[in-house]
C-alpha cells in the first residue's frame, strides 16, 4: 500500500473522529422537568434536578426525591416515600433515552415518561 494514501486516511480517519466528538457534546439534565399528571389534566408531576446532585419531587405528596446521580445513561433518583404509613426509602432507576434543551424521556421496567423542562 502507498505510504502517502495510508498517511492520508488516517489523517482523515483522525479528523473525523474529532467531529464527532466535537459535536456530541452531553446535554446537562439540571433543571425541573415535569409532565401532565396521569389522573388530572390540570395539575403537574415530575422533578427538579439541581447542580451538585439535590433533587426534589414536584407534586407527589407520597414521595420525596431528595438526590440524584447520572451514571452513563442512567438517572438514579433517591428519596423517600409514604406506604400504609410507613416511612420506605426509594431508589428509582430510569433509562434516558433521550434528553434535549426542552423534552426529557426516561423508561424503567414499568413505565416510559416524558418530561417537559420548565422555563
């Protein structure tokens, strides 16, 4: 193989995985995300991520996150949650299949959900 040809696709080989790179920057889940409760056409349910891993519920009265973590594409909420009067911790593991600046979809094995963020 001509040493010059193969110098060149690599060269072009190098350029273009730093494209891609370039523009596959992580998009920042911060924020509140919420979506239309399921029982009630009015009111909304979803969180609020904060910077530095704070998170809060947005409406559920039974259940409080009080943390989150992204681990690859992995959001872990941590909380706790009200059942027949009893005081349980709650660790929810979703699946982001898709996050942008306005639209947040999460799935685990029960359910897809899609958030809108908040303005």
């Amino acid at each position: 193989m001509n040493k010059s040809l193969l110098v060149k696709g690599i060269v072009g080989l190098m350029a273009a995985t730093a494209f891609v790179s370039c523009h596959q920057k992580e998009q920042a889940i911060e924020g509140t995300w919420v979506e239309v409760a399921p029982d009630s056409v009015i009111a909304v349910q979803g969180v609020v991520l904060e910077q530095g891993g704070k998170a809060a519920s947005v409406n559920p009265a039974a259940l409080q996150y009080e943390s989150w973590q992204k681990e690859g594409n992995l959001l872990i909420l941590t909380g706790g949650a009200m059942a027949n009067g009893q005081a349980i911790s709650v660790v929810d593991t979703f699946t982001i299949l898709k996050v942008t600046d306005t639209e947040m979809i999460l799935q685990n094995d029960e359910m897809t959900i899609t958030y809108e963020k908040q303005q």
